[in-house]
C-alpha cells in the first residue's frame, strides 16, 4: 500500500505565500518523478510544477517565477509566492513510483489540499 497525504493548504490574502507537502509512505521501492496538479472549480485539472528524480523541474507558464518545486526523499514541496485570486484551487499530488525491483510504475494520487487566495 502506496499513501500520499497532502498538507499545508489554506486561506491567505492575495500576495502572500503558502507551502504545500506532500508525503509519500508504504512499500515504496523507487520514485520516478513527483508533481503537483490543481483543479479549479469548472475547470480541468492542469499541471503545475513536476520534479524528476535527478531534480529537473519544469512550471506552468502561469506559476513561473512564483512556486518552487522541492523534494526530500519521499516528500515533495510547493513553495508558492506571490499569490493570486486565479491560484485558488485544490491541489493534489501525484507520484510515478514502484513498488518493487523488476515491477512497472504506477501513478499515485494524494486526497487534495484547498488553496483559496482572497481578500
């Protein structure tokens, strides 16, 4: 059994800032990549930043310069500055892992943290 448990989610004024984790637990063999996805309502969920195991990052055009992907071992971060009305949303985590040697990878969602940004 593979968790991912999101935390760090919130209300907070435009302009301000929030840090998301997200812990990964259970038989986890290796972590590929790490990333974090958000759902506004009305909308479908869209990408916002990814890690590799090696450390590359990647953003959405529209947090570029605001968030910051991090990971620790089995942890990933979202620093997210700057905040905007148009960043409220849930936001989930999503891990590419394996379970064991020889075993294919397979995605993993956590539950999802909100994140409103209002005045």
């Amino acid at each position: 059994q593979v968790q991912l448990v999101e935390s760090g989610g919130g209300l907070v004024q435009p302009g301000g800032s929030l840090r998301l984790s997200c812990a990964a637990s259970g038989s986890i063999f290796s972590i590929n990549s790490m990333r974090w996805y958000r759902q506004a309502p009305g909308k479908q969920r869209e990408l916002v930043a990814a890690i590799t195991s090696g450390g590359s990052t990647n953003y959405a055009d529209s947090v570029k310069g605001r968030f910051t992907i991090s990971r620790d071992n089995a942890t990933v971060y979202l620093q997210m500055n700057s905040l905007k009305p148009e960043d409220t949303a849930v936001y989930y985590c999503r891990a590419l892992l394996t379970t064991g040697w020889g075993l294919p990878s397979r995605i993993y969602w956590g539950q999802g943290t909100q994140v409103t940004v209002s005045s």
